[in-house]
C-alpha cells in the first residue's frame, strides 16, 4: 500500500473525530473545539503552531488486507449503515480470539477501535463508545500521536456525558500533559465537569485558569464562561467576586437578567446607592422590561427621597402597558405625586385606584387630598365611601376628616354626627387621643351653634 493511499484513509478515519465532536456540541451543549486532524489535536484546542513541537512517533504500518477492511467499513458509515460498519469492524476483531493469533498490530487494532467507537457514539451506546476509545489508548506507542490526542479528548468528553466525571478529569488531565500549549477551551470544559460534580471551588479555579490563558492569548472571552464562573461565586456566596462579574456582564455583554442581579446584590450587600443608579442605568438604557422592574424602581426612587422620578417611571410603565392598571400599582402612583406635591395628578390617580381596591384605604387617602386641596364636597363621599366599604385601620380618623369637611361647607349638624361617630369608635378603641380630638370638635361645634342661635336672637 502506498503511503499517500494510508495518509488518505487515515485523513477519513480522523475525520469521524470531527463528525464527533460536531455532535457532542449539537446533542450535548458541550464546548469541543472543532478540527480534530492527524498529529493535530493540539491545533484544534488552542495551541499554537509556532511552540516547538515533539518528535514524530513512528508507528507500525498497516497491512494493505487491513486498509481494505477498514475503507470497506468506512463505505458503510458514510452510507449510514452503521450496523454493516460494526459487523464488518467487529469480525476483523473477531479474528483476534481475545489476543491469540492476532495478525493486526497495535495501530490497526487502535483504528479498528476508533471506527468502532464512532459507530457506538452514532448509535447513542455511549458506554460502548468508551469502551472502544479506551482499547485505543491501550494501544499505546503503536498508534499516531494525532489519534491518542484526539481520543483522549473525545473520551474527557463521552465519560461527562455519560456522567463518568472522575473519569472525564482523568482523560483531560492526561490530554493537557500531552497537549503543546493547550488553549483555554479544556480548562472551561474541567470546569463545567467540576460544576456537574458540585466540586466548586476547584471548577472556579478551571474557569479562572482558562479565562486567563484567554486574556494571555488577547481571544475573546465567551459570555457563558462569566456567567457560570459568576454562578459558582454565588453558590460559594463570594458576593464581591458576584459584583465583580456582574459589572463585566453587563459592561460586555449587557442584558437585563445581568442588571437585575447586579441591582439585587448591591441590595442585598447594603449599597443601596449603587442599586439604584444601577436600576436607573438599566432603565434608560431600555432593559428594564417587566412590571417587577419599573414597581422595583419606583419604590426605590421612593426610598431615595425622589418621588417625582419615581412618579415618572410608574407613568412610563402605565404609558407603555408594561404595568397593570391595579389597585396596588395606581396607588403606588397616586403616592409618589402625592409625595411630589403634585395633588392635582396625585387626585385621579387615587380616584381610579380606589374604585378597584376591595377595602377603603384608598378612598382614605383620598379624602385627606381633597380636604388639603379645598375640595370639600368631593372630600365628604370620599370619607363615606371609605367607612362603606371598610377594612380601615382607625374608622375614627377618616370620621374626623369627614367632619372637618362637612365643618368647611358649614354643615355643621353632619359634622357633629361624624365627630360623634368618631368618639364612640375610639372610645371603643380605647384610642384616647382621637377621643379628645373628637370631643373637642363636639364641643367647639355646640358653642358654635348656641353663638349662632344667640346672634339670630339678637337680630
């Protein structure tokens, strides 16, 4: 057989390293590097060409009955008659009888393996996949460098498919001893097998290592690569480290599940200020999205002491029907014009809310703006509609406001009711100060009456 004939076999078997690795990465999700060649592996996984290189290994060669074979098997793969490949691959190994009288040598028994390992993988027999991979690297010497790389790799990956995760770091640990200047990829992929493990401190250590080899090598950094590295601070609960990441996430690769948890640690950590010019950055940035979002804001804008931008926010999500028309949010609303001196706006808001609400805090709220804003009339139905429908804290503080409203319209025997009202209630409350405040009022109302009366006397 000619060597140019062996090295275009040999390109053709290595290829189903190739095929294999496209579909760990299309079935799996696992980050393999593309390009598995003869003698290339290291290329595939981030070396690079100019390090200084071991010598060739020289191999056993292969038979010209063996290639057949071997290109036979091949024929059936491509023609996706996977079982025909095994057959015609597993009678070669037949031949064997478990070691005696074997006409092949190490290199063909290690590329009868490979072709069989191949077809188990495409047949989702994962641990026969294995098994064959591993009577590869059994062969030793006798196989091509390009080839023991290329499994050793292949089996790192199958054995975390498979869950083998021990056995995964044995194989990559001894691909990176191999490897000439390995690229940052298999210390990402020791990571993520050290997560699956729940081992987290040594996974923070892979992906930590990897992203420097990335910075060292000036490659971009993927985003998955931060955020599982920000996971594994959180769940080690390093919330520094957790900042620290979150500022490179949404600097780099800005979304708003990353400004959501940055503004949640800096609260959880006290950096209340940082919250929220971490929420407002996010906002007119135009990632805050969600009714969680812009209520979140909004009550931290409240907190800050800034209603009126608190106010506008609430607006915006109410504009936009990001944020339902409740009676939770409306008051919310009502609250930070309210809080502005913005009554005017402050009133239809509480008018909407509090027609929606089941109980009469809203219409509470409501009569104390219409009382402050002289509109007494409109402050007496607010008050009543407020006693109607209940659930109030102190009823004898909304009559007291009643009172004073139906007082400014000069009603004074509705006025006096109410104030009654309000000094039984607290009397049964046992609330002394509203008592006193109530039967102040009765007393100031009677003599005010018994002056008018006089004053008609007189006339």
């Amino acid at each position: 057989m000619t060597s140019t004939a062996f090295r275009v076999l040999i390109k053709r078997f290595c290829g189903l390293g190739v095929a294999l690795a496209a579909a760990l990465v299309m079935v799996f999700g696992i980050e393999v590097a593309p390009g598995f060649t003869v003698g290339g592996a290291e290329a595939a996984f981030g070396q690079e060409d100019e390090q200084p290189r071991q010598k060739t290994r020289r191999v056993p060669s292969m038979s010209e009955a063996t290639f057949k074979k071997l290109a036979e098997a091949q024929e059936f793969i491509d023609a996706k008659d996977l079982n025909g490949a095994q057959a015609v691959l597993q009678g070669m190994l037949d031949r064997c009888r478990g070691g005696r009288n074997c006409r092949y040598n190490g290199n063909e028994i290690g590329q009868i393996h490979n072709m069989l390992g191949f077809v188990q993988f495409s047949k989702e027999d994962y641990g026969a996949a294995i098994r064959h991979y591993q009577e590869v690297i059994k062969q030793g010497e006798d196989i091509p460098e390009g080839l023991e790389t290329t499994t050793l790799y292949t089996l790192a990956q199958l054995c975390f498919v498979d869950e083998r995760y021990n056995d995964s770091l044995h194989y990559m640990e001894i691909w990176i001893s191999k490897a000439n200047n390995p690229g940052p990829e298999p210390h990402i992929f020791m990571g993520q097998v050290y997560y699956q493990m729940q081992d987290y401190r040594s996974a923070v250590g892979q992906i930590e290592r990897g992203i420097a080899v990335a910075n060292e090598r000036s490659t971009p950094i993927k985003e998955n690569w931060w955020a599982l590295l920000n996971f594994l601070y959180f769940e080690l609960e390093n919330w520094p480290k957790v900042l620290e990441i979150l500022e490179i996430l949404v600097r780099d690769f800005p979304k708003r599940d990353y400004w959501i948890r940055l503004a949640g640690i800096q609260g959880q950590e006290g950096m209340e200020k940082q919250q929220v010019y971490t929420m407002m950055a996010a906002y007119e940035a135009g990632f805050l999205t969600r009714e969680s979002d812009l209520t979140t804001l909004a009550g931290l804008l409240m907190q800050e002491e800034v209603p009126i931008r608190a106010a506008g926010v609430m607006e915006h999500g109410f504009d936009e029907e990001l944020i339902k028309r409740t009676d939770k949010n409306l008051r919310s609303f009502g609250q930070a014009y309210q809080l502005s001196q913005e009554v005017d706006k402050a009133i239809p808001v509480f008018e909407e809310a509090a027609k929606l609400a089941d109980d009469g805090k809203i219409y509470e709220s409501l009569a104390q703006l219409y009382l402050e804003d002289d509109k007494f009339s409109q402050c007496v139905s607010a008050a009543s509609n407020a006693l109607d429908k209940g659930g109030l804290r102190k009823p004898q503080s909304v009559q007291i406001v009643r009172g004073m409203c139906e007082y400014n319209r000069d009603r004074l025997t509705p006025a006096r009711s109410s104030f009654v009202a309000c000094r039984n209630e607290a009397r049964r409350e046992r609330d002394q100060s509203n008592q006193r405040i109530c039967q102040q009022w009765i007393t100031f109302i009677d003599r005010e009456v018994r002056r008018r009366q006089q004053l008609a006397s007189a006339l």
